[in-house]
C-alpha cells in the first residue's frame, strides 16, 4: 500500500480518474452500469449510485473476510511460512473498510467460483451473484500421443504459482517429505518469497524452475504428469485449467475455485486443505496406478475444453444486460 506507484495507490488513483468524469460520459453515451474490479472501484460505485447506474463487481479472489481469516489461521498454524503469505494478512484498516463500502455498494457481483461467491458475507444477501469461470487455453495435442509413464523414471509432479503458503506449498512439501522412499520428482515453476536457503530447508529434493514466457509454462507442463497445487485461498486458480489443457491430471483442493474441474478419479482428485497426508495418498496412488495415466491425461483434457473465454465472455455481458 506504500509508495506512489504502489498497487493500490495506482488503483485508487485510476478509481477517481474514472469517477471524476463519469457525469460526463454518462451524458454523452448515455451510460446505465459501471462494471469496476475489487480495490479500484469505491469512488466509481460512489459517482454511479449518484448518477442512478448500475454497480457490477468483479470480485476475483475471496471476500477479504474470508481471506483474512485463513491467512491468519496459517500463520499461527505455520508461523516460519508466514512471511510468504502476502497482504492478506498485512492489509490496513483503511483497505479493508474500501473493500466493504465497495461490495455493499454493488447491484452485481461477479465471481470466477463457487469458493469466492460462498465467501461473501450475509450483507451481501441482496445483490445478484453472477458465476463466470474462466476459459482454458486450446489445446492440439492428440489423445492418443499420451503413454503410460516409463516405471524405471520419477513421475513427475508439478506445482506452478507463487512459492507461498497460501498456495500450499508447505503442505506439498509436507506430503513430499512422506513419500522420501518413492521415485517421485518435484517440480515447482514460480516466484520465491523467501530465500532459495529456506524452501531447501523445507524440502531439499524438489526442481526449481524459474518463470518464464507463457508458451514455455505450457511446454513444461507437457513435460510431468500430475499438477498439484493445494492452495488455502484462491479466486480461481486459472493454472489448474492450463494444466489441465496440456493433459495433466490434477491433485487440488476446493478453495482453489476449481472444484468442477474435478471428475473424481477421472480428472484428477480433491483434497482438503492442510492435508498433506492426504496430499501424499494421492500422489502415491498415481505412482501405483500409472497405467491408468493416459485415460485421466485424456479426460483432464477434454473436461478443460469445456471451459472457454466466450462462454465467459457472454456471462459477463449477460449478466451486465440483465442488471439494466
């Protein structure tokens, strides 16, 4: 929140810009609705209510309430983890009080999941709820190119995000730790958010893999065999889909937003969170059963396709049409 450039001082800045001219433009488009995001949408809402518009809310992750609270669970649960957990819990006084006035002002909220919509709190009873899942990236590659891995290799496990606890990388790294007598490779792909000394101490035995250009995320992806990313908070975790898309099973829990995507033993498997026992069962199992790979890698693929950013696309504006 620091700093002139700082995040939400670039977002309430652009926040007033827009509300300072919305009269304006409302006279001469002849304006109805104000779509805004979370962080960036107070003084707009604000202008619109006065101007008789529409208030449609993006929110893309969980309501900070909720957010909040898990955050601060897992810093006590895992107090060395706890610098990686982001702003959620640092958040001022004053942002939090931002994000309320910005949700009781909404007509609509928009959400990419369940897991987000079913964190908003009971003042929220009122506005209309609106869910748009994101699309997956097209995929060409052939079903039928899909083999079942070679049993004198490492299956290989990917997690690709930031190197937090709120993506539950500890809980991974817990679960790899239970399974130190299989040949099981980790990959983690993302960010760090302490020291390449502390995840080492944590979990000597994974690969890191730095970030690099999307295309390149994707040709990394085609190279394991399980995506696992067992986070605490999320929106929707929109790597599960890119996963997916590449014909990776996946190993997730439900507040990554992305409990449709799991056909139980068919596209991969929910966990709960802070489960790294269970995390390892199902590691495990796919170690067991990797004659079984091929038809999931498949099935992963095929369930991703479903999701597209058209049908997103037509959601969103449905749902703008239907607040007129």
């Amino acid at each position: 929140e620091a700093g002139f450039a700082s995040p939400d001082a670039v977002f309430q800045d652009f926040d007033r810009f827009v509300a300072a001219r919305l009269p304006a433009l409302a006279r001469t488009h002849g304006l109805t609705a104000v779509y805004a995001y979370e962080d960036s949408a107070l003084h707009t809402f604000r202008a619109a209510r006065s101007l008789g518009l529409r208030r449609i809310y993006d929110l893309p992750i969980a309501y900070w309430e909720t957010g909040r609270r898990l955050m601060q669970e897992e810093a006590a649960r895992l107090p060395e983890w706890a610098a990686t957990l982001g702003g959620g819990v640092t958040d001022s006084p004053a942002k939090l009080a931002r994000k309320t006035e910005e949700l009781s002002l909404a007509d609509v909220v928009v959400a990419p999941s369940d897991f987000v919509l079913d964190s908003l709190p009971a003042s929220a009873q009122h506005q209309r709820k609106v869910l748009t899942p994101f699309g997956s990236p097209a995929s060409s590659i052939d079903e039928g190119s899909f083999d079942v891995p070679d049993a004198k290799r490492p299956l290989r496990v990917l997690f690709a995000g930031s190197m937090g606890q709120r993506k539950g990388l500890a809980d991974l790294f817990a679960a790899m730790r239970l399974l130190s007598d299989r040949a099981i490779e980790l990959v983690v792909l993302g960010s760090l958010q302490e020291s390449p000394e502390f995840y080492r101490r944590q979990y000597e035995g994974f690969r890191h893999e730095a970030g690099r250009p999307h295309a390149q995320v994707l040709e990394l992806m085609r190279s394991c065999d399980v995506f696992c990313l067992p986070s605490i908070v999320e929106g929707r975790a929109l790597v599960t889909q890119e996963a997916m898309s590449q014909g990776l099973p996946v190993i997730i829990t439900p507040n990554t937003g992305g409990a449709d995507l799991v056909i139980e033993g068919q596209t991969g498997f929910l966990v709960p969170i802070r489960s790294p026992e269970t995390i390892a069962q199902k590691v495990a199992w796919f170690d067991e059963n990797r004659r079984e790979l091929p038809a999931m890698k498949a099935a992963a693929m095929r369930h991703a396709a479903g999701y597209t950013w058209q049908h997103y696309g037509e959601l969103v504006v449905d749902a703008i049409r239907e607040s007129n």
